[in-house]
C-alpha cells in the first residue's frame, strides 16, 4: 500500500495546522524541509518526498490523530456533564 502524502498534508491542515507549522515540526525533528517543498507534496508535485520527510509526516499525522480523538471524547465527556449538571 502506497502512501499518500498529499492527503497527509491536507488532513493535518483540516486540523489546524499551517504549511509553516508543518516545517517547523519537520524541522524539529532534524529534517531539513521547506515551505514550498510541504506546498508541492500537497499539491501532487511531488509524490514521495525524502524517507526522513515521508517518516516525519506520517508520525505528525499519527500524533494529530490521537490528539484529535482525545479532544473529540474530551467535547462529549464536558456535553454529557453539562447535560447532567442541568437535569439536576
């Protein structure tokens, strides 16, 4: 199965991240990247960026994943609260 970055990409923008932030947290990593490299995977130009970049992505993904799953159950955990707390 072949992955597809631009979708990464697109998904982890969706969440709130910008093409800079992607950078930045590449960067973080230790992997040289760009702005315009993240623009050209979004946009198909490139298909298969660096393993390193490939690797990077796909664990920023996972990590906004998780993240995105907790904040979903911590919005319904704070709803089934706030609707206790008003049949009380």
């Amino acid at each position: 199965m072949k992955t597809d970055f631009s979708k990464i990409i697109i998904t982890l923008m969706r969440r709130g991240f910008t093409e800079q932030d992607l950078v930045d947290a590449v960067n973080a990593f230790g992997v040289d990247c760009s702005q315009p490299t993240i623009n050209r995977i979004k946009n198909g130009l490139i298909r298969t960026p660096s393993y390193d970049l490939g690797v990077c992505l796909v664990r920023l993904y996972e990590q906004s994943r998780q993240a995105y799953i907790d904040s979903i159950r911590r919005d319904r955990f704070v709803t089934t609260q706030a609707k206790r707390q008003r049949r009380s």
